[in-house]
C-alpha cells in the first residue's frame, strides 16, 4: 500500500492509474477506522480497481465549542486495517499541506445545510463540501463512497457534485452497527463505559419511532415525543430530533410518503448522531 | 468545430482528447467576442492540442441592477469568428444547462473580492468563481486562459485553482486594446460614437499615472487626483480609481514596491474597467 502525504503526489499516483484505464474509488474519512469504513472500501470494489482511503481530520468543519481537539487519531493502527483490506493507497496529507497560507477559498452549498446538523453546527457543512471537493481534486476518482449514517452529509455531497458537474459517482454505504444497534463511528471510542451503555439509545429511539409508524402512527409529535422519552431515561442531552422528508430535509408534522428520522444527542461530552428510513 | 451544448457531452468530448494524449485548452468567454478572445486562443496554441471557447453570459455573476438583459450577444458572428481562428469546441450551453433547478452550490474565494470590483458588485466574484469552476468541471482542460484586462478576474481564479488544487495552469493574456488605446470589450459595442470618444480616458488616465510615477511621483493621491481630472474632463462617472499592491490587492498610500492602477467607470449607462502596472 502507497502512503501519501503530498496533492502532487496523490495527483500523479491516480492519474497515472486512470492512464492506464484504471478505475480509481476514493473513501474519504477523519481517520480512527471501524468497519464502517472498511464496509465502504468493500462497496467500491466492484466498480473500481484500485481504492484510496483519505485520512484527515478536517479542522474547519469543527466549530469553536466543537471536538476536533479530543478527536481520536491513531495513524499506526489505521495504516494496519487499510493494508489488511487490500486498500491501495492511503492519502494522510497535513493541514497545512491542504489550507496552505493564504487559503481563502470554500465551497458551499446553501439550503440542505439549512436543517439538522447544518443549523446546529453552522459552518459545518460549508467545511465539509470544501474538504471533500480539495480530496477530490487530489485523488481525481471515478468513484467516492460515503456512509448513510451521516445522511444529511452525504446529500450535501450529493448535491455538490451534481451542481459542479464533478464526474464522480456517490456511493452510498449502509450504516454498519455493533451487535446491539449503537452506529459505528470514531467518537465512539471517546465514550465511558457507562455512556457506551446509554449510547444505544440513538438507535432504540429510532427503532421505536419506525415502529410506531409501521403500527400506523402518522403524527411528527408524538413520534418525537416517544423518542425523547427514550433518549431522556438514557440521560442523553438532545441535540435535536427531527422527522423530516429526505428529498429537501423540511420538518414533517405527519408521515405520509418519505419520511427519515434523525437525532444529533449528547451522551456526556461526546455528540452522536444516527437516523433511519420511517417509510 | 464542434458545437457543444451540453454538460455531458463536453465532458466527453474533452476527456477522449485527452485519454488519446492531447492536450485540452480552454478560453471561458460571456461570447460577443474580440480580439481580445482571440489572441487568448493564440496563447494557449503553444501548449494545447485542442482548444475550447466557452460562449456564456452568466446570470449569476450580474447584480440585480447589472447589464446582464443589455450585454451584447450574436452567436452567429461567434462561431465565424471562431471557426476562423481555428478553434476545435465552442461549449454553448444554456443557463438551465448550468443552474438546473434545485441549484445551490457556490464556491467564494473570500479576501481578494473585498477590494474593487468585488466591492462594488457584491456577488460578483462568486458568480464568477462558481461559473468558472463549473466550466472546468464540464472542459476539463489542462491549461484556461484569461485576459489581463480583467486583472482581479485573474487573480480570483489564479486563487481559487491554488485552493482547490485544481490540476489546471492558467495562462495570463496581455489587455489587447485598439489603436487609441481603448482595452477591447464586448461592453465597447454599447458605446455611442460620442461615448466611444469618452471612453478613452481610461487608458489616458492610466498611462497618465505611469508616466508620472516613471517621473517620480509616488504619492497615490496625487495619482489619483490626476486621473479622476481626465475622467472628470471626459465626464466619465468614477467608480473607483485605485493604487494598489497587485499581491493581496491592498490600497496604496505611497508607489514603492509593485503597485497597480486600476480603473472602474460608467461612460454614459456602460461600466468599463481597465488597468495598469505603475512599477
């Protein structure tokens, strides 16, 4: 596996595979690898004929007040996963090789941010849509796959390349979860014993919410309601909870056709966000 | 030549030249073209195999109270221009071709609009960075080229291509200008016979400053005070008259280092802009 720290050289590496007639499928991630990545790498292989990993943790999609110090990193440790799944190349650049002195350029996407996550961490998405289009002008892919767990994000994406034309496929990898429902994600590792425990009620609050609809509730409200329920014997801090339409994420005070429901909560200092299909 | 309408197909048109080893220029145009255009597709010759001239008026990048209905078009005359300039592609697309519905991406560089142009037409640097980044997404060219006329213009894109990392070198065309002295533009043809006459003062009023500081002036005030008399003469409505540092675009106070003139003026309804290096 080719370590990359340079976009020259990331540059090169991919173009003289797409030279050669090589399909080329980047999975971008802020490192601290789980299954959930690999599960990503996995979906690309069948379109694709080589993979790059990215790994960075983006500074300016955290806010402030926001855990881009406490992220978890551990580059050794990810390196050894990367190689044991076959991954060709692992991009791992520095901030100051991506926002060099001077950088002054974002890319934003306007309205989708306009609910959820966007509200509640502004700036956020306008950081992710930059990184993610300066990785794919690094790693020039055919293919670029992103987990459904961070759902609003990956419709950012999927905007932001269909608005600029960027010849790139989104790949869509379902969330991947421990054996008692909790979504994988790298914040996890910052959890307590004790909060890992009442982590699960993300997705048991989620599970209930589709429950009820599946018994034939249709209200916003009382969906909310019963998931607060969940997430307040847990003692996890709500963020938000929403029931939304997945095609423009405005808030649904009843589930007829699509609906989605998500939450953003803290458990202790760590914020965990999760969502699931209602209908 | 090619007639190109659509995202999809200059896609492909660009990337089978370049998958056969050629090289692929591009010069983006608003069309009503000059000499100025032209000798942008002389610049590139020495560099590319095959050469794409983008024809569109972007709506994004006019405000409200912008020429945009008024700016002068004639595909026709266009394409005859190009054909005989030996041009491969001309990319015309439609304004639905670019911003389908649902549109929402837009790509700021955000320090170098705070000055000039970019102060006077709010939005107008996003406009054009987004159209530009759009139309290197659909040409996918190696080298663009773009004229010197439009001086902050250039420097824009020369930043957002660095930020971005877009593989992708931009080439400077000198300001093409007629024979007294006018910097061509597809905005002269809404001149009247008088406003023509008028329109001169620009470049007398910045060559004025250039001989002045070659006589040892360097005061900028002093400059400036000169060349709004030129512009007050030809009853020219100033926008803005600046003495800057070509590198961050900052006013100056005294001609030392590098320094720039640079000029934005209403000759009756018609906002011309042109510029020059002091030293």
């Amino acid at each position: 596996m080719e370590i990359i720290r340079s976009v020259a050289e990331m540059q090169r590496w991919s173009l003289s595979h797409r030279l050669g007639g090589r399909k080329v499928g980047l999975v971008p991630t802020m490192g601290y690898l789980h299954q959930g990545h690999l599960s990503l790498v996995q979906a690309l292989r069948p379109a694709c004929d080589v993979v790059v990993v990215s790994i960075f943790v983006n500074p300016i999609q955290f806010g402030p007040n926001e855990d881009f110090d406490r992220y978890p990193r551990d580059e050794a440790r990810d390196l050894a996963l990367l190689e044991g799944a076959g991954v060709d190349a692992a991009f791992i650049p520095t901030v100051s090789e991506m926002y060099p002195p001077g950088f002054q350029t974002h890319v934003e996407v306007e309205k989708l941010p306009q609910h959820l996550c966007g509200l509640k961490r502004p700036g956020h998405f306008r950081g992710v849509a930059t990184v993610v289009l300066k990785l794919f002008t690094a790693c020039i892919p055919q293919f670029a796959a992103f987990g459904a767990k961070d759902f609003q994000q990956l419709e950012v994406i999927r905007r932001m390349v269909r608005d600029l034309n960027m010849p790139i496929v989104i790949v869509e990898g379902a969330t991947v979860r421990e054996d008692d429902g909790l979504a994988m994600s790298s914040r996890n590792a910052m959890l307590s014993p004790d909060e890992r425990q009442r982590a699960t009620s993300l997705i048991r609050a989620l599970t209930k919410a589709r429950d009820m609809v599946q018994q034939g509730e249709s209200d916003a409200l009382a969906l909310r309601q019963a998931m607060a329920q969940i997430l307040s014997d847990a003692e996890a801090k709500v963020d938000y909870i929403a029931i939304f339409d997945p095609m423009d994420f405005s808030e649904l005070e009843a589930v007829e056709g699509q609906a989605h429901a998500a939450i953003a909560a803290f458990i202790g200092k760590t914020r965990l966000i999760d969502n699931m299909r209602l209908k």
